[in-house]
C-alpha cells in the first residue's frame, strides 16, 4: 500500500521522541516500512526519514522573551502552521495515497472530504478541531476509550491501542530502585513520584526533558537529593535498558491522560507500574497486573510502588507483550486500512467502514 503517515507539528519525529504521540508516529512508520509499504512521513523540521519537502516548520522561540513550553506558541507560529497544512492538504488530495492516515493535532486535513482519511485521537479534546471533527468524513481511531469522551464526532470510533517493540523493550532482571520517565511538565508530575518514592524509602531515577522552565524551579529542583537521579532524555534501546534495571515504575498523570504509554512501555520489560488511576491509563492498567491508586495521593502512591514491586516480573511482561505487541497493532491498522482503501476507490461513505 502506498500511505501518508501526518505526524504532529510541534516536535521533530527522532529519538530521543518528545513524548508518546512521537513515539507512536515514529513506531507506526517503521513498523510499516519494515512490512514493505510505500510510507511517506510528513511531519516537522528536523525529523527522521520524513518528506522534506513539505515538512512543518517546527517551533521557534529565538528573537522572543517569552519561555519555551510545550502547551503554547510564540508569535507567528500559528499563522506558519496554518500555511503549511494548507500546502500539504492541497498535496494530499492531488496525490494517490491509498489511505493518509493523520495524526495531527491541527484541523485542516478533517476538513477534507475527498481524502481516503482515518484520524487518530490522541488527546483530550482541542477546541479549534472540534469544529472539524464534529462533521468529518474522515474514519476515526482513538488509543483508548476514554480519549474520545470529550470529543464529537459522526461514526463510532475505532479503538486500536498503543503499542511496544518487543525486540527494543526487552525482558530485564530489575534491581532496587524505583523510576520515573516521561516529559518533565505539571501535568505528568514527576514531583509527587519523587514524594511518593522518597516515603516508600526507594531511590528515584527520573528521565525527562525540562520541558517547563517554571516548574522546574518550583517543584523539582527543590526536590533533588542524594536519593535522586537525574537523567537526561535518550534513545529507546538505551531507555529499555535502564526502565529493566528498575524494580517498579511510577505513573502520575495529573490530567486525564490519553493512555500512558510509558506503562506498557515499563511492562514489557518486567519492570511492575504503580499508576494514579487517571483517564485512559487506568483504562489500560484495569486487568492489568499492575497496582493502581488514587489521583494525586502520595502516601498510596508510595505503597503502590511497595507493592507493585512485589508482582511477578514474568508475570508483567507477558502480560504486555500478549496485549500490546507491535504485531497486533499492525495488523489492526493494515486491516483498517485496506476497508479505508476499498471503500474509497468504491465511493462508499469511509465512515461505514468502521466495525
């Protein structure tokens, strides 16, 4: 299949990836290509094995005093954003892609109504797409249940979780200490990881771009010690590595995170998760062997990780590799894919293609 893979604007599609919805384009193209399709990547500046040609100019914070962060745009940014999404829809619909498969976080591609469209859902829902999305033709996918509670849309979803490479988040023997990875924003909360690590007596490893200046200084520096370590963000294989070393990883969302890939990601390794039941995380973590506790409560929290440090290693990798392997979700794009393809050259409306 020839297909147009359209990643988010805002960071480049490398290791080491910005956050999940990097790591799922990045994973979604190379499982692809690994398969023998034609995939084209478009996706910002700076990417890996993406069409240059038509790529998003990314984010630019020199020449303004306002501090980088990953929720907002300086000026001007929004309007080249724009720009480069017209340009790119106007290449779509004059193109031959059997199915363009959007992962955007920007509404113009849903405003097409020739494009073989299926749009993955990968956050609460944003205000300048709702509109878009209220009357699409585009078939859609969400990671998890609760992501599309928020949303408005015709049809009814596709629901094709995340995934692991099995062969980069290999099997680990664990250790004594407890980690954390993820971005280093408020609504992750790496604080209350360390809060809750430092009452369960467990040293903390914490992986994460500083990607809130504010918060850094209010809530994490403050909160260094000999009992943590900071690490700065790496590439999977080197990631892996360290997440199997660990004996537990703690999960605090503090906003109704979209699916928490970071669990399955820590799983697949052996390595136990002790979560804040939040969104779709404890969507995905409910059958689980995993332990699960209250939003924001650091003292269950620190019995969590006690606890879950106690599930059996094997136990928790073949739990995640059974449900969240990169060949089940493969297969269940390529299928969607083919009733997208099918019923686009047939004319049919794409949304009955969904099951």
């Amino acid at each position: 299949m020839k297909i147009a893979v359209v990643a988010p604007a805002r960071f480049p599609i490398r290791e080491p990836y910005a956050g999940g919805l990097e790591a799922f384009c990045g994973l979604l193209v190379r499982g692809l290509r690994a398969r023998g399709h034609t995939v084209d990547l478009y996706a910002a500046r700076g990417s890996e094995g993406h069409r240059r040609d038509l790529e998003f100019p990314g984010v630019d914070w020199s020449g303004t005093q306002l501090p980088p962060t990953d929720h907002t745009l300086p000026p001007g940014q929004r309007e080249l954003d724009d720009a480069a999404f017209r340009a790119l829809r106007d290449h779509l619909e004059a193109g031959d892609y059997d199915v363009v498969h959007n992962n955007s976080l920007h509404p113009e591609l849903l405003r097409s109504t020739t494009l073989p469209l299926v749009t993955t859902l990968h956050c609460p829902v944003i205000p300048d797409m709702a509109a878009a999305m209220a009357d699409t033709t585009s078939v859609v996918t969400a990671v998890s249940r609760a992501v599309t509670s928020t949303w408005t849309f015709p049809g009814d979803p596709v629901i094709i979780p995340n995934c692991v490479d099995e062969e980069i988040w290999t099997y680990g023997a664990g250790g004594r200490g407890a980690l954390w990875f993820g971005r280093l924003t408020p609504e992750k909360a790496p604080h209350l990881a360390i809060d809750a690590a430092r009452q369960a007596g467990l040293p903390l490893t914490v992986v994460g771009r500083r990607a809130d200046p504010l918060y850094w200084e209010t809530e994490l520096a403050p909160r260094s010690g000999p009992d943590v370590t900071w690490r700065a963000p790496m590439r999977h294989s080197e990631l892996a590595a360290l997440v199997g070393r660990a004996s537990v990883v703690a999960v605090t969302p503090m906003w109704e995170e979209p699916f928490g890939l970071v669990a399955i990601e820590a799983m697949a390794t052996g390595t136990p998760v002790a979560a804040f039941a939040r969104g779709g995380l404890a969507e995905v973590l409910a059958p689980a062997p995993s332990v699960m506790v209250r939003p924001g409560d650091v003292h269950d929290l620190a019995t969590g990780l006690r606890l879950a440090a106690s599930i059996p290693r094997r136990e928790v990798a073949d739990y995640a590799r059974e449900h969240f392997s990169l060949r089940r979700f493969l297969d269940d794009y390529l299928d969607l894919y083919r009733r997208i393809a099918e019923s686009h050259t047939a004319r049919q409306p794409l949304r009955e293609v969904a099951p």
